[in-house]
C-alpha cells in the first residue's frame, strides 16, 4: 500500500493535525506498514456475511421524552480554557 | 503477613473477625504508597489524604465494602478529581461528574486512593505513552508493567492498592495483569456502564477488574456489573452474584485449545508454562482438546481498523474550546484547532487517529472499515461454532513476558502483533480473564486467559478459580528488581 | 438565448426542529431561547466519557412526518457519524443517518404556477442533531459559543429536484410546513430558525437531460428570501452560461440586504464526511405494528380537510384550499365557525381582513394573538346590528394589538353604532339644512346625491351611525320637504 505524501497532509488536514517536515516520512512509513497489514482483511472469507454494527444484539434502546435537571453552568464551563458571559470564546469567526 | 499483601476478601474476614481496622487498612496503604510509588510511579493523582476523610464520613455505611480502598485507571471520570487519560490534552481536566462505576463504587463505600496511570488515551500495550510518567513492573523495574491499564496492574501488583479498575479495549486489562502477576477481568461488552469512561474505541472498550485473585475480581465485578440507562449498549439483564459461581470444581468442563496460539508468535518459556496449565485442567477433571480459531490473523488487522477509526471520531472533541489545552500560539480558529490537538496528544494517539482517519476516508472506507466489519462477523461466528462444542477457551494472554523499557516504542507494528490473543475478544464482546501461571527464568510472570460465551463470567471465573486454587503461582511475590 | 429558454431545477433539504420536549441524545430542553449554556449537559457539550441515548419521541416524530408524506419506514435503521470540526459542533462530528434513513420515497401534491397540481417527490427524511450557535462578541473581537441548541432533534426532507421555479419551491415549501403543523411535530417558527432550507438550484437548456451544476444556498429562513433567492440565482447562473461561463458547485450564503449571494467556502477545504455507523448507538428496528400505530393517531390530513370545507360548509375550492394551508387558520376557521355558526363570514374575516393584516405585519398564522371566540364575537356584533361592518373592520385591527373581548373594545373606544331613531333623526335634519343643494339635486333626479348626505352623515357620527337607518331617513325627510 503506497501513501503519498498528498494523501498524509489531507489526512492530517481531516483529522486537525499538524504534521511537521520532519514527522511527515515517519507517520508516511508507519501508516504504509500498518495498512500492509491491515490488508489482510481484504483476504478474509467474508463473502455473503453482514457488518457488525454494534456488537451485542441490542436494538431499540429508547429514553423517555422527560426533562432531567443538569449541572449549573459554572460546572460545564469550569474547563474551559476561556469563557466568557456564559460561553465559551474563541476567535472570531466569520462565516 | 502485612495488611497490603492481603486479598480484598481476606480483608472483609478480618474486619469482620475484628482482627483489624479499617483504619488499620488505611494505613498500611498509605506506607506502602510512601515506599513503593517513588520506584513503580504507578499514580498519576494519589487522592490518599481525601480518602481519609472519605472514610470518616463513610463510617456509618452499612456496605461490607465501606472503607476498602480502590485504585482507578485515569481514563475512568471522578467528580472534583483529575481525570487525564494521562495526555497532556486533559492534564488538568476535572470532569464535573462521576462515571456510573464510579457511583457504584462510591455507594459500596469504597475510597478511591487516587488515577492510575496508563497509556495516553488508552493506546499502547507499555504504558511508555503516558505524557506524565513510565510506570514501572513491579517484578522488575525495568520492565514494562504492560499496558494500557499498566498503572492499575503495578499499583495492585506492588500492593498499593488492594484493587483497582482498568478498561480493555484490545487486551488493556488482562495483558498488563498477565504482566505483573495478578488476575484481569474484561467482562462481556455490555456488563460494565461505559457511561464517564473516555472513549477509546467504543465498540471495543469495556471496564474491568485488576485484583490480586479471582474470589477478588467476582467481588469487584459485583459492584460494577449491571444495567446502566446511561449507555445504551449497556446490556438489560438481571444481577448475579458472581462469588457463587466460585464452586472450585472443573469437572466435566469442556475446554478447547485453539492450535493457532501456539505457533511462532508465541514465546517458547510461555508455551511451555500454557502446556502445564492444560495438564492441571485434566488432573482436575476438565477435558481439555485442541481446536481451531482461524480468524487470528484477521481479527488484528480489523481490531486496528476497528478501534483507530472510532477513536479518530471520538477523539475530535479535544479541540481546545470546552476543554482540554489549549495551544498558547494561535492566531484563528484553525490554529486552535490544529495546534492544540498537534501539542496535545502525544505520537501513539496521532499515528492512531491518521489510521482511523485514513481508513474512513472516502475511496477507503470499503476496502478497510466495511471489511473490518465483515470480518468482525466472521469472528463472532468462529468464537459461537467453538462454544457449540467447548464450555471456555484458553490461550496464552500475551505473546510473551514484560518486555524492557524502552525496547519496543519505535516499532508500533510489532506492538500491534503482540496483542494477537486478546484482542480477538474484544471484537467479538467475550468475557475474558487472565489468571497468573507462572514465571519464567528470568522470574517474569506468565498468564493465560480463559474466554468464556457472551455474560459467562460465572463459567470462567469458576474455571479461573478452581486452577488457582490448586496451584501456587498466587504466591508470588513482586521483588522490585533494580 | 433568453431565459425562456432555460429550465430551471430546484431541490429543497428542508430541516425542522421537532417539538420534543427534551433533545435528541440527552434530558435537556428544547425550548428556545434561554441563558446561554443553561439548557445544556454534560451529554450535549460533549464532555468527555458522555454517551447519547436516543429519545423515543424523536423516532415517532420522523415515523409521523414520513407517513404524512407518504414515504416507505425504514423498518432496519440507525445512526451514523457525520465527522467534521465547527466550533458549533461539541463532539466535532454530528449523529445523523446515512444509508438508512427512516423514511424514504415520499411524496406531496403541490400546485404551480398555472395552479396545476404537480407532485414533488421526497427523496427521504433522516434524523439528526442541531448543532449549537456562535454569537459575536461586541468587545472582544472574538466569537462565543452558546451550545442551547445542540442536540435539538431535527428532521432533515430532502426533495428529489422536481420543482421547476421559485414559486413551486415556496408551494412546496408552504405545503410541507403545514404539514408538519397539522401532525403536530414540528413548531415550523421560521423567525427562530425551527424551519430552515437548504435549497439547491441549476439551470439547463429546455430539452437538455442532464441536470446542470448545482449551487446550495444554505439556511434560508423565510419564504421572501427563499423565492428572491432562487430568482437571483436562477439569474446569475443564465448570465454566467450566456457569457460563456461555467456554474461552479459551491455553497452559497444568501444576504436579504444586499439581495445578492456568497460563496461560503474554500474549495480547497473539499469535505470529507467519513460517515461510520454510531457505536454508542444500537440499531432502530420498527415493526408494522409499531408504524400502523402511528398511522392510526395521524390527523386529517390538509387535503381531506378541503374536501370536508367544499362539502359541509359550501366553501369554493379556492378557500377551501387558502383556508388549510395553515392548520392555524383552518383550527381558527372551525373553531369560529362551530361559535358563530356562520362559516361563510368565519371564511371571510379570515380570508380578508385577518389575512392582509398578516401580510402586513410580517406575521404567520400561528402569531395570530385572539382567540376564535374573540372572532366569532366580532361576527355576532355585526348581526346584531351593534357595529357596522366598518367598525368590525377596526375592531379586528384592534384586536391583534389588544386581544380582549370585542364588546369591551367598541365600549372602550365608543364604536357603538347609533341605531337610535331620535338620535339619528338630529343628525338628518342638521345635514339637510347645511346641504340644501344636494336637496336640490335629490329631488331633480339625481339620486346619487343622497349617497353625498349619508357620507356627510357618516363622517359628522365618526362612523358610528347605522348607514340603512340613514339611508331611510334621509329619503323620507327630503319627500317631506
């Protein structure tokens, strides 16, 4: 499985990360072994059978349509790197 | 023998016996802590001194457990207390909830003596991934204590901790238990609340017991089993009392062996050591066959698949905005964004996310994540056609002993193959136990791991027992080799 | 080549907050509005170790909007993740459905332009997640996160593109929020962004098959920006190909003030959504039984109530059709009609001067503030001869600034109609003598002039006297003369 190094910064682009020059060949070269590998499913006598989509046979898992008091916001907002009136702040964005 | 070198159960006699006190408990762990946590650095945040005070205010509780210190891996959320997930991301993260283990836990009246450490985000079999600290194996302090639950082993291990709790994505329990010579629970997907555990991989995570014996991880698991409205994968049955499985009889029990754990992968001392403990399973009236498990391969390739992709997605809400770090060098959103996440999470986690984020990518998602997903079927329907015929499944838990420090970060690949026993059982939802079977000449614990049908815990907590009970690899201790 | 000779394709996602009481994945409400950050939990901030649970309501709300619009129910359904980073999204990506949306192949009937019936026909309808709001921070220079509206259950219906102008599409648009309004799922208050659409247009040369190029204009909120919109896209895009250019595929941002469109985005930034099935999630399956249940609670329907309007209350088709475009309208319609038991005036109040008045203030139907009751009074006033029709005309304007009892408004302002013969008789007698020649006129043959005395008349009482009692009077005291 060849990566280009197009494919590893629109990767890291999706995935909010900054590669660094130097990082770049060393992510390019872990991710080309560790897809190798992973090609082995395409291996895999899978014909005809279904995707697990969620692991145990659970189906229907609904909650009631009833208001359950939360925390204060002082509470949810005690992480934030910065707030203010209430919100979280970040640069401005213009949309 | 010391209080700390006691088992959780042996406690609950000789309170009850009045031989000791819970303040005596107490005690003995907090000194065990001030010698031992200096060599193992097992604790990320140790909360000893609250737990004091915990326990005065939990004196009246009428719970057997009031007062029985615990030990949590520090991806599990604390009300008031740190939670890091031991990244650099969440260092000073307190999360304004506890996790529904955590509620149990604290109704039982037990005291959390503090967050374990662990590899960052769960990801990693060493627990050299931590951004704060390596936590060292007990056995020997320049081995690895396994990981990621590595902190929650060692602690147990070196006796800071009566008991602690863990979570296993990929064999992030029972690895790092087989490490450091004490017995680790994953139960079934769905036992265990997920509810306040940090995402890793969620289909795969499951919270789990790390505890000096099996009678210990039937209590434990007690506490924190059962049906969480919170989670929805969380499974609605009803409670058992899992110390009454504990009948230390194993006869009749149909185990198999599947052939493809003991090929090349596998350490010869381990194979060795895993042929003993089929012929005590015979002795003790088990029979025990060879049988085929031929998905080894496949299983790993889609685990990777599997838990990169859903920790790539899970993992974007570390973005410097609610919470978490936020990167002091930034200009726009995008700065924050990418500088944060790139300053925050360490190597491991990102090498993971490029992979998950890759084989979800358009143009890939059918040749990776769809497959993965077929292949986790295929691996369901081996594991049932083995249970039509075989009441549990042993195999080695790891390919090998605890390995040194520092011999293995810069091969993620070959950390990868090193979980070829465990994660299999993860893919598919199964109980698993790893119970201590020996060392090996260098004095390094070996284990082995029984799996068990979907909510089988009392089947191979049973089995787990009965051999332990008949052996004495329980009484090794850890030596703290330099 | 002039734009006679283009088609124009138009296809609408329309988003609509369901009227829940609690969001999609958490216990927090819905209700609009509110101090930021105050309806929120660990859950919709995306704390770290929170887990979605699915709200019943949710499911059933879709289940009812898909079966109003004649859709198949996905019987074997989930959830998947929508990744992508917005500092409106807490959990960076967005719990919708991909592949197996709840409903699909849907439809509704809809006329156009030349008041055809026409039918568009839905695509499918999913449920998902509202993301939060970004408000400006006045000081600061920054931009501030308020999370209220995260996890607000939405319903995304999308339409295949089957509507050919920006009439059809604000038909169509109308014809589908009444709906959701007649089955109780959706509030539709397009003022607080409840109903939004993205709209989707391309033009292509009559004949032509193959669609053209596609422009998305995002989050539209009111029908008037919808259709000037559309009209101003449909424009630009005829302009661009007659001067040899091509139609990007790009996401556009509507501005109602300078009436013209933005592009939204970098192209660069080519979206990747990585849709994966939702692993805190287990699977939807919905059995016959579950979905004729709801079947069974569905209201009647807009058509079934025209048919209804047409045959009890001898309505024309046009009101019949005007009237339940809006359930509002439709429940004021019977409601005053049972109290007054004059559909034909309950029919044009509302149709008239209530509908204008509407159109006046910007208002929809729902904001109407007085009751059926408070109407239906109006009515019987003017039956009993108490107000004339002029007054009832005031009384109705009165009544949307101060919705109370219409006899204690006419009391208040002292619009009461003068019926009394003396009174009325003074008023005669001073306007004659102050007109002698419009006299004069009357009794020369022109018997226009009394029309003159009884506006005189009219204008001296304010409006209040009884314009037949005028009438009467004036002829009877002129033949005296």
């Amino acid at each position: 499985m060849q990566v280009s190094k197009e494919e590893i910064l629109h990767i890291a682009k999706l995935a909010n990360l900054n590669l660094k020059e130097e990082e770049v060949d060393t992510y390019m070269g872990h991710l080309e072994e560790i897809l190798n590998f992973a090609n082995i499913v395409n291996k895999a006598p899978i014909d005809g059978l279904e995707e697990t989509i969620g692991v145990n046979e659970a189906y229907n898992v609904f909650r009631k349509d009833e208001i359950i008091e939360s925390l204060n916001r002082d509470e949810l907002l005690q992480n934030a790197p910065e707030a203010q009136e209430g919100m979280f702040k970040i640069p401005k964005v213009i949309n | 023998m010391e209080i700390y070198e006691l088992t959780v159960h042996e406690l609950l006699e000789k309170l009850d016996k009045k031989e000791i006190t819970k303040e005596e408990i107490l005690a003995s762990y907090q000194n065990r802590i001030n010698e031992k946590e200096k060599d193992v650095q097992a604790f990320v945040t140790i909360t000893e001194q609250e737990a004091k005070e915990e326990i005065k205010q939990k004196a009246n509780n009428p719970s057997k457990l009031a007062g029985i210190p615990i030990g949590i891996k520090d991806n599990i959320c604390t009300k008031g207390v740190k939670t890091t997930c031991a990244s650099k991301m969440l260092e000073n993260f307190v999360a304004p909830y506890d996790a529904t283990v955590m509620e149990k836990i604290n109704e039982a009246g037990m005291v959390s003596f503090g967050k374990l450490n662990m590899d960052e985000f769960a990801m990693g079999g060493s627990t050299e991934h931590s951004y704060f600290k390596k936590t060292k194996n007990p056995w020997n302090l320049n081995k690895v204590p396994g990981g990621s639950s590595g902190g929650s082993a060692a602690a147990v291990a070196a006796g800071m901790v009566p008991w602690a709790l863990g979570s296993d994505t990929g064999g992030s329990i029972r690895q790092p238990a087989s490490f450091c010579g004490i017995v680790g629970l994953k139960p079934t997907y769905g036992l265990v609340s997920r509810f306040g555990l940090v995402a890793f991989a969620s289909s795969l995570d499951q919270i789990g017991t790390l505890t000096k014996d099996v009678k210990d991880s039937a209590l434990l698991l007690n506490v924190i089993a059962g049906h969480d409205e919170k989670d929805s994968t969380s499974a609605d049955r009803e409670k058992e009392d899992y110390t009454k499985a504990l009948k230390n009889d194993v006869k009749g029990l149909k185990i198999g062996v599947p052939k493809e754990y003991f090929g090349d992968g596998i350490n010869t001392e381990v194979k060795e050591a895993i042929e003993k403990v089929i012929e005590k399973y015979r002795q003790l009236g088990a029979t025990v066959e060879e049988c085929s498990l031929d998905v080894a391969d496949y299983a790993l390739a889609t685990y990777y698949i599997i838990a990169c992709a859903e920790a790539s997605s899970n993992l974007g809400r570390f973005d410097g905005i609610r919470y978490g770090y936020r990167t002091k060098n930034y200009e726009n959103l995008k700065d924050i964004y990418r500088n944060s996440r790139s300053e925050g999470f360490g190597a491991e986690v990102k090498r993971r996310i490029i992979l998950g984020t890759y084989v979800l990518s358009s143009g890939y998602y059918d040749a990776y994540y769809k497959k993965a997903q077929q292949v986790r079927t295929l691996v369901k329907n081996e594991y049932a056609k083995n249970f039509a015929k075989y009441d549990v499944i042993l195999t080695p838990t790891a390919s090998n002993v605890a390995f040194d420090i520092g011999s293995k970060i810069n091969d993620p690949l070959e950390m990868y193959l090193a979980d070829l026993c465990t994660v299999p059982v993860n893919i598919a939802g199964l109980p698993g136990i790893s119970v201590p079977c020996g060392l090996n000449s260098e004095g390094m614990p070996i284990g082995f791991q029984l799996i068990g049908k979907p909510f089988a815990e009392s089947t191979i907590l049973n089995a787990a027992y009965t051999y332990e009970q008949n052996t004495d690899f329980r009484k090794n201790k850890p030596e703290f080799k330099n | 080549m002039s734009r006679e000779d283009y088609e124009v394709v138009i296809g609408l996602e329309v988003h609509a907050e369901l009227s829940t009481k609690t969001k999609i994945f958490c216990s927090c409400p819905t209700e609009f509005g509110g101090e930021p950050n105050t309806h929120c939990c660990p859950i919709c901030m995306a704390l770290p170790g929170t887990l979605p649970v699915l709200n019943e309501k949710v499911v059933e709300y879709a289940v009812r909007a898909g079966l109003a619009t004649n859709c198949e129910i996905e019987q074997n359904s989930k959830n998947d993740r929508k990744n992508y980073f917005y500092p409106d999204l807490p959990k960076a990506y967005q719990i919708s459905q991909f592949d197996r949306p709840l409903c699909k192949k849907g439809s509704i009937e809809i006329e156009n332009e030349k008041g055809e019936k026409t039918v568009i026909r839905i695509t499918r309808i999913h449920i998902e997640e509202d993301a939060g709001k970004l408000n400006h921070d006045e000081f600061g220079g920054g931009s501030l996160v308020d999370l209220n509206r995260a996890g607000v259950p939405l319903i995304e219906i999308v339409s295949e593109p089957d509507i050919r102008s920006s009439a059809e599409a604000e038909n169509y648009l109308r014809k589908l929020k009444s709906i959701l309004e007649y089955i109780e799922v959706s509030d539709c208050k397009m003022q607080e962004g409840s109903l939004r659409a993205d709209v989707n247009v391309s033009v292509r040369k009559k004949g032509e098959t193959k669609l053209g190029t596609r422009t998305e204009m995002k989050n539209m909120n009111s029908f008037r920006s919808i259709v000037r919109g559309i009209e101003y896209e449909i424009d630009r895009q005829i302009d661009l190909i007659e001067d040899g250019g091509v139609v990007e595929q790009e996401t556009l941002r509507w501005d109602d003030v300078s009436g013209r469109t933005f592009s939204m985005r970098d192209k660069e930034d080519a979206q990747d959504y990585r849709y994966f099935p939702d692993p805190d999630l287990v699977a939807i399956r919905l059995s016959d039984e579950y979905i004729e249940d709801i079947r069974k609670t569905l209201p009647e329907l807009p058509e079934s109530r025209r048919e209804r309007y047409m045959e009890e209350y001898n309505l024309t088709e046009r009101d019949a059709n005007l009237l339940t475009a809006s359930k509002y309208l439709s429940n004021l319609f019977e409601q005053t009609t049972t109290i007054c038991g004059n559909a034909k005036a309950s029919c044009n109040w509302i149709l008239s001067d209530i509908s204008r008045i509407l159109n006046e203030k910007e208002l929809e139907p729902n904001q109407i503030p007085f009751t059926a009751e408070h109407l239906a009074e109006v009515i019987a006033l003017i039956e009993k001869g108490t107000i004339s029709s002029a007054i009832a005309k005031k009384v109705v304007e009165e009544l949307f600034e101060n919705p109370t009892s219409p006899s204690k408004i006419i009391e208040e302002k002292g619009w009461i109609q003068i019926s009394d013969e003396g009174a009325i008789k003074e008023v005669v007698l001073q306007i004659l003598q102050a007109n002698p020649q419009s006299v004069a006129d009357y009794k020369a043959g022109k018997e226009k002039a009394i029309g003159f005395l009884v506006g005189q008349a009219m204008k001296e009482t304010k409006g209040k006297a009884n314009p037949q009692m005028l009438n009467k009077m004036f002829v009877e005291e002129i033949n005296k003369m």
